[in-house]
C-alpha cells in the first residue's frame, strides 16, 4: 500500500508514448466519477443549515477535494501495474475486427427480434401458469 501511494507523489510519466488514449480516457471517467461525487458533496453542505456560512466550506472543501481527486486519477494510470494493463487493453483493442455500420444494423435488428420473441415467449408461459394455477386454486 506504502509503494501505491509513492506512485501518488511522483510526477513523472510511465511509459509515456504507449497506451495513451486508454490511459486518457480512463482518467477522464475516474475525473467525472470524482466530479459528480464532489458536486454532491457541494450540494449536501449548501442544504445542510449554517454549514454554508462557515467559511465557505460548502465550496472550497469539495474544490480541495476535486483538486486531490483529479490528480489521483491523472496519476493512478501512472502506476506500472495499472499502466500496463491499459497499455495491453490498447493493444487488443488495435486488433479487434469492428463490423461495419450495416452489419452492425443487421445484427441489432436480430437482437431485437429475438428479445420480442422471448418477451413474448415469456408472457406464453405467464399466461398458462396463471391459468394453471387459477384451476388448481
């Protein structure tokens, strides 16, 4: 736990040119999570009664923490373990075969066919159990 949070303290980069928009926009999900938790935070202690009015604690406490948070999530994408999971998922990602749009259309429409034929399969088997049970009741 000591090691991780050394990684927290140092500033520079691990393996700088590999992986980056994994490690991008994995710091820039964990900065949005910090931010809607700090924003929730602000408006808790603008309800709370009086809390407002002690030195703006309602606005510089959850700016302090914003603060602290963007820089864990700039840094925790740093941290080698991490950073290499991140660099392979890139890696994989590169490889994968994407369909194109009208494969991807054709597929969607089959999903969804075959989720009304199982919603309606479904209300079938509602249907005769109700019916069974109404009997046997």
């Amino acid at each position: 736990m000591g090691e991780f949070f050394r990684e927290l303290a140092k500033v520079g980069l691990y393996k700088r040119s590999q992986g980056r928009v994994s490690r991008q926009v994995t710091a820039a999900a964990l900065a949005v999570i910090f931010m809607a938790g700090c924003y929730s935070l602000h408006t808790v202690l603008l309800s709370s009664r009086g809390v407002s009015g002690v030195g703006g604690i309602a606005y510089w406490l959850p700016g302090a923490l914003l603060l602290g948070f963007w820089w864990v999530s700039y840094r925790v994408v740093n941290v080698p373990a991490f950073a290499d999971f991140l660099i392979s998922v890139e890696t994989e990602m590169i490889k994968v075969s994407w369909p194109s749009w009208s494969e991807l259309f054709r597929a969607s429409i089959v999903v969804i066919l075959f989720l009304f034929a199982f919603a309606g399969l479904m209300f079938g088997f509602d249907v005769v159990f109700q019916a069974v049970r109404n009997i046997l009741l």
